[in-house]
C-alpha cells in the first residue's frame, strides 16, 4: 500500500467533494453504507444514480458543511483506506465522526465503498435532528 499511488490520489480529490463520486466510479458500484449493521438500518446501494444520492443527500443533511480531514490514505492498484474525522455544522449542531473509509477499485475504478463511522448510530441521529430542525 502507497499514499502516493494514483488510487491514493483519487481518494483525497473523491473526498474533497464526495458528491463528484460518479466521476470515479464503475457503472455496477456498490456502496456499504455505515449504518448498514446499526437498528437503523440501511441497505447497500447499487450503481452510480444510487450511489451519487446518497451522497447528495448527505450534503443536503449537513446543509454543505460536511468536510473530510484526512489523517492518512493508503492504496494500491486494488483497495484503499481512508482514516480521518468528518466534521458538519448543520444548524446549531456540531458533529464530528470518525471514520474509516476502505475501498476497491478495477481499472482505476471505484467498485465498492464500505463507509464506517466510529459510531453510525450517532451519526444517524445528528443527521435526523439535523433535518427534522429545517422541517
């Protein structure tokens, strides 16, 4: 595992601006979302259009405040991982998550994401909070 490998490079500009997630990606990506083992629940999501709103989405419940600080990215032609803390100020909450970010590529491709926060629950509550307070 590099961090100067071009998928390594890849991942630092994905996670400038995860909405931009369908530039990188193979058209049959599957997306493990963090909450996918919490009793939220969450399946995995399929292809570009899925993958894309969900990022979106994300965004939107942040209100454009989510940010990446990246504490280190390692990858190779196969899989990469990202460790860092996301941070947002949606409305009067403050959030900051850390997070691991593992991935697989194929011809340069993102294939598959599995998305892991330290604590997905919580995550998932901020969020909703979040939302709820614009409703």
């Amino acid at each position: 595992m590099d961090s100067a490998h071009p998928n390594a490079a890849l991942l630092r500009t994905l996670y400038a601006d995860l909405t931009r997630i369908a530039e990188y990606a193979a058209d049959d990506i599957v997306y493990h979302p963090a909450e996918r083992d919490t009793p939220e629940g969450a399946p995995d999501l399929h292809g570009k259009a899925a993958v894309t709103a969900k990022e979106q989405a994300l965004a939107r419940a942040t209100e454009g405040t989510l940010r990446a600080d990246i504490e280190s990215v390692v990858a190779n032609d196969h899989f990469g991982a990202v460790l860092g803390v996301f941070h947002a100020r949606p409305g009067d909450q403050v959030i900051a998550m850390p997070f691991c970010g593992l991935w697989r590529f194929r011809d340069g491709r993102v294939t598959d994401h599995w998305q892991n926060a330290y604590d997905p629950s919580a995550m998932v509550r901020a969020l909703t909070r979040a939302t709820a307070t614009r409703s």
